[in-house]
C-alpha cells in the first residue's frame, strides 16, 4: 500500500471500572518485544544444524556502519534465518545477528490464533532467506530487530509517511496484527499500533473481540516518533465519549436497565450504553446474606438498576439492583 492509501487526512479495585489512561507510552511499545520474547532473543534459540557459529561474536564498528547506512537508505537486504525461540526468528547479517519478531513477518497467523503450532511454523523458517528492512537499530544496546512486513513497500516511503502526519491526523490503513495488548495497524509501509485501550470505550477483553486481520479501518494520530518508526492510534477516539454529557442523560434516583459485563469479589459491573458502566457495590446487589456476587448475577445477565450517584468527571456511575427490586 502506498502513501496515497493511507488516505492521511490532516484534519483502588473499584477504580477499575473507569476509563483507561490515554496515549500508550514506551511502555507499551517496549511490551511488543517482551510479547515477542525479547527476553530472550539472544538465548533459548533452536538453530540451524548447518550453523556452527552459535555464539555471537561481538560485530566490529565496519559491521555496524553498514547496517546503519542500510537503515539511514531505507534499503531491503536478503538475510538468512539460522534460527528461532518462540518470538520469532533470528538472522544472520554478517557478523551481526538480527532478531524478525513473529508479528513483522508476511503470512504469520496472530498469536491469537496460534495454539502449539507455534514453534512449528517457525521451524520452517530456519535456513531460508528474507527479504527484510530494519525497524529498530541501536548499536550500543546490540539491539537490531528488522521486518518483512516493511520490506513490502518501495524505499522512502515509510521515512515519508512517518514525516507527513502529525498527531490529530486521521489515516486509513488494513489491520494486520492482533496481540493481546493491542492491534497493527499497516498504513503504507509502516505500522501503528492501536492499544487495548483505544480500541473501543467499552470494555475489551482482547482485540480480536473487535477487529480482525485484513479490516480496512480509519483511525486517530495519538503520536508520532519519525525517529523510531513508531506510530500511536486510536479507533475509540473517533466516536464521542460516552462519559461526556453523562449527567445531562442520566439523573440520580433513575431506573436504567443494562447488562452485566464483569462479576467481581466486591460486586458487578453492568453496562446501560456503549462504553458507559456502572458499579453495583456487592451491598447494592440484593437483600439477606450472600457468598459472592455470582450468587446474584452473572456475566451477560439483562439487569435493572436504580442509579446512586453520578460522576462524570471522575468516569464513575453507583448502581444498585436492590434498590430497584425495592421499588
């Protein structure tokens, strides 16, 4: 896909029911190695029995000023896997070994989708060649982790997209990765990450609850990192904030109905519209003495409730079932 698709259009416990915080920080990203295994991207590696050189031999300055030239000309290279753990594959340039995580390669399934076949499918990787680009080169943290997916697209667009949109901008791509934490999104030659939290305002379980490899979607900037490729998006951000205008919708002492999303040892938490949840403390939920809240209601149970308090700014809605049994 090329820049012209990408279609960029400048334009406590019971804290847990509120909204999470917004735009993903490092952390995030620094979770899609750990996701991948970098924990243990230069150990714990099933190799080529053609390889002998398992060890990695410290790459001399020469090595390393050529990957960099490679990177600062946005070029693809022809490298060979001599090996895998279960984040992905590991490669041989020169003296240098790189590390392709499982989510950058062409045609591999999604870990939601992958059970014990996992290790397999890497297997057959090893002793075959890729077409690659680097995403990620630090040389004083031996760190080099390279692409298939970005080796799709022509030199120089990737360094144009990533200088082209700003935060605000809304851009147009095709999903190509769903993680536990959040999904790929491709937007002409690199790739932005949705995370868990801007996926949907409502509650999400995991991403592929909401989308599905291959969907062509339209989403917000958050932030951009030209310099190390990084893209930060939001779906959720293109709809309006259920919480926004709650108290204008809604008065206390009202009788809403809703259903029950999550069951919890200090009580319920029960959706009465899109992304907008309301707690019944497990003393609301009905009269008399009760083990646990499951005793009283259950996950996908359609619920009345009579609305205790209101709190927009602080994302927080009282309920209680016990009330409205009452009345």
């Amino acid at each position: 896909m090329d820049k012209s698709q990408a279609d960029v259009h400048h334009s406590g416990l019971e804290d847990s029911f509120a909204s999470p915080e917004a735009p993903p920080d490092e952390e995030y990203w620094k979770s899609l190695l750990l996701d991948e295994g970098e924990d243990s991207v230069w150990k714990e590696y099933h190799y080529d029995t053609a390889d002998e050189d398992h060890e990695f031999p410290i790459a001399s300055i020469v090595d390393w000023e050529k990957v960099e030239k490679v990177f600062d000309n946005d070029e693809i290279v022809t490298l060979d896997v001599i090996g895998y753990n279960r984040g992905g594959l590991l490669v041989r340039w020169g003296e240098l070994r790189g590390f392709v995580p499982a989510s950058q390669l062409v045609d591999f399934p999604s870990d939601y989708e992958l059970d014990s076949t996992r290790n397999g499918l890497l297997t057959e990787y090893v002793g075959k060649s890729l077409r690659l680009r680097v995403i990620e080169l630090e040389r004083y943290k031996n760190r080099l982790i390279l692409s298939e997916r970005a080796a799709q697209t022509d030199a120089g667009a990737r360094d144009e997209l990533l200088h082209s949109i700003k935060p605000g901008d809304r851009v147009s791509g095709t999903v190509t990765n769903l993680c536990s934490f959040g999904a790929f999104v491709d937007l002409g030659g690199v790739e932005g990450l949705i995370h868990i939290s801007e996926l949907s305002w409502g509650r999400v379980r995991h991403p592929s609850d909401i989308l599905e490899r291959g969907d062509v979607v339209t989403v917000t900037v958050l932030d951009v990192e030209p310099e190390d490729g990084r893209i930060v998006l939001s779906l959720k951000r293109l709809q309006e904030d259920p919480w926004k205008g709650v108290e204008e919708r809604y008065q206390v002492d009202q009788e809403v109905s809703g259903v029950v999303t999550n069951v919890v040892d200090f009580g319920a938490f029960v959706c009465i519209e899109e992304g907008l949840e309301g707690l019944v403390h497990i003393s609301e939920l009905a009269e008399g003495h009760f083990l646990h809240p499951y005793n009283v209601v259950h996950e996908g149970d359609r619920v009345r409730a009579k609305i205790l308090h209101i709190d927009g700014p602080g994302r927080r809605l009282g309920l209680s079932l016990r009330q409205a049994r009452n009345d």
